[in-house]
C-alpha cells in the first residue's frame, strides 16, 4: 500500500507518515521499483497501534519505547500520563470559568475584557500586595466580574486584600451574593465568617436576610460580625447577640453602641433591659457586669434608667459607681 493510500485510509497526514519514517517509529518494509514508500499489512498495524497510543497522550518517543522495548513496563508512564491529564483538565476548567466570568459581566469593548482578564490574573498571584491592586486599581465604573470577586473574598487571607474585595463587592449593589451565600454553608467557620463580612458590605435587602441566616451559626466568629452588621441596620433580631457580645466581652462596646441605636428604634426595649437585668442578677463576674452597666448607658428610656438607680446601691462599689456617674451625665445632657 503506498503513502498516499495509507494517509486517506489512516486519517494520518503523508507529512506525518514521513515524519514516522524518519524517526523510526513506522516504516514502511518495502519499495516500490520506482522508490515509493510501500506499507505491508504489519506496518499498517503497527501505525494504528502509534495513533491509540497517541491518543493516550503519549509522546511518539515514548510511543516508539512502548512498541519496541520489550521490557517496558506501562504502569509508571501511565501515572503520569493520569497526572499530567488531570492538570490540563484543571487549567482547562480554569479557562472555562475564566471565560463564564468574562461573559457573565457582559463587557462591550476589548478594553474591558482585558481589564476583567487583569484582574484575574491579578486575584490568582501570590503577592499580597499585588492581589490588592489588582482590586484598588479597577475603575468604579467598570465592568466587574463579580463572581470571582465573590470567590475571592471567600478564601482571601490578608485582611488587606479581604477588605479591598469587600469594598469592591459593595460597588457591586447585590452582585455576588450568590457565591457570598454559598459560603455561609461552608463547614469551616473561617469561610463562613469571610462570607459574613464581606455579605456585610452589601446595603442590599437580599444581604440583610442573608445576614439573618448567619446569626443563628453555631460559632460566635461568625454570628456576632452578622449582629453587628444588622443592629447597624435597625434589624431588632440581632439585640439578643449583641447582649451576648456585652456578656462575653467580644467587642463589647461596639455592640453597646449599636444595641443603644437598635433600641431607640424598637418596641422591645423594656424586654431588652430585662434580659440585661438577668443577666445581672445570674453574673457574678464584676467585670461582666460592670460591662453590663456600661452598655444600659447606651439604652434610651425610663427601664433602663430605673435599673441604673437600682445599682447605685449594688455591692460592687465599682458598678454602683459607675450606675451613679451615668445618671448624672444623663441629667446634664436633659438639663441642655
């Protein structure tokens, strides 16, 4: 069979048949008396063999070894042959999702997709610094790929670059939230607290309920940054963690502050100052109570007034002075 059969019948190009020629890998047994390459049954076989080895991802010399050597043994060339498939598939997801988050912010010109393909490139090194201005320096009114922002914050480990991601999703108005919320179910509660706080910087409503779901987590790192984030929004379900933040000291007087605001605005605050009068009555720990009876100076009306006066005559000198020292800063403030 000449070459040019061989190539029509084989789907292998007469180039490459040369090719196998030269390198020793399939050669043709005979010639035709003009000089014509001419294929015998056995070369044409051994050919086929090239090409399912080939499509294995083997190299023609390792092809040309695993034909020729007998004592080449398949099972440490096949490893390899696994690993190095599973890193092509790996950058090729990659790509692909590279692509998905190009396509899914919509771009209208080349520049912003080269400026989107910065950015990624830019969320991927691992220089800090880098990941930061690869954030900072996108335009606000650029096209963002949101999703792999979103990603992003929920694996980034310096707090830098965490919150030049958190400020860029805030611009996003609600973009992200879908991959953020994904994060709040993530069995680590580091990835469920970043899912948190970068949820927190979005003033959308959909982020709000989503901040109600994570202040029922099982981990204090994670419920009180979404207590925060809700009593900052006049949201009445988070006053119960950020009495518990009071109790256990975790950023007590932010939590004070926000409680202050939280029950000026509702119409539970005489049920707030009962569960802080408890909390008194239950807590023997003088500093814990003494935090208590900062946090009621935060609280507006007459129950958490009537409560102060009553622990101007506790047995703690140090909260029974303090109790006095709010009232009369709050009678100052009245008498202006």
């Amino acid at each position: 069979m000449l070459i040019g059969e061989v190539s029509r019948r084989s789907g292998v190009s007469t180039r490459m048949l040369r090719h196998y020629d030269t390198l020793g890998l399939v050669s043709p047994t005979g010639r035709t008396v003009g000089g014509y390459r001419e294929y015998a049954a056995q070369d044409i076989r051994r050919l086929f063999h090239v090409e399912c080895l080939r499509t294995l991802g083997l190299s023609l010399h390792d092809a040309k070894r695993a034909l020729d050597d007998p004592d080449f043994a398949p099972t440490a060339l096949v490893g390899e042959l696994i690993e190095h498939t599973r890193a092509r598939i790996a950058a090729e997801q990659e790509l692909l999702r590279n692509l998905e988050r190009i396509d899914a912010a919509a771009p209208t010109q080349w520049g912003e997709v080269t400026k989107i393909v910065a950015l990624l490139r830019g969320l991927e090194s691992e220089s800090g610094d880098r990941r930061q201005q690869a954030v900072l320096s996108q335009h606000p009114a650029a096209t963002l790929p949101v999703a792999a922002v979103a990603e992003a914050a929920l694996s980034e480990e310096d707090p830098n670059v965490a919150g030049a991601l958190r400020w860029s999703l805030a611009r996003a108005a609600g973009g992200g939230l879908t991959e953020l919320a994904s994060g709040l179910d993530a069995p680590q509660s580091l990835s469920r607290r970043r899912a948190v706080l970068a949820i927190a910087a979005v003033p959308t409503a959909e982020a709000t309920d989503l901040l109600r779901r994570a202040l029922t987590d099982i981990d204090p790192t994670v419920r009180e940054p979404a207590a925060l984030a809700l009593g900052s929004r006049r949201v009445s379900e988070a006053a119960p963690v950020l009495l518990e933040m009071i109790i256990a000291g975790h950023s007590d007087i932010e939590a004070a502050e926000i409680l202050g605001v939280l029950a000026d605005t509702t119409a539970t605050t005489d049920a707030l100052v009962e569960q802080m009068r408890h909390a008194l009555d239950h807590t023997a720990d003088p500093a814990t109570r003494l935090r208590i009876t900062q946090a009621l100076a935060e609280i507006p009306g007459t129950a958490a007034r009537a409560t102060l006066y009553e622990l101007t005559d506790d047995r703690d000198r140090t909260v029974a002075g303090t109790a006095a020292s709010v009232i009369r800063t709050r009678r100052r403030r009245e008498a202006h």
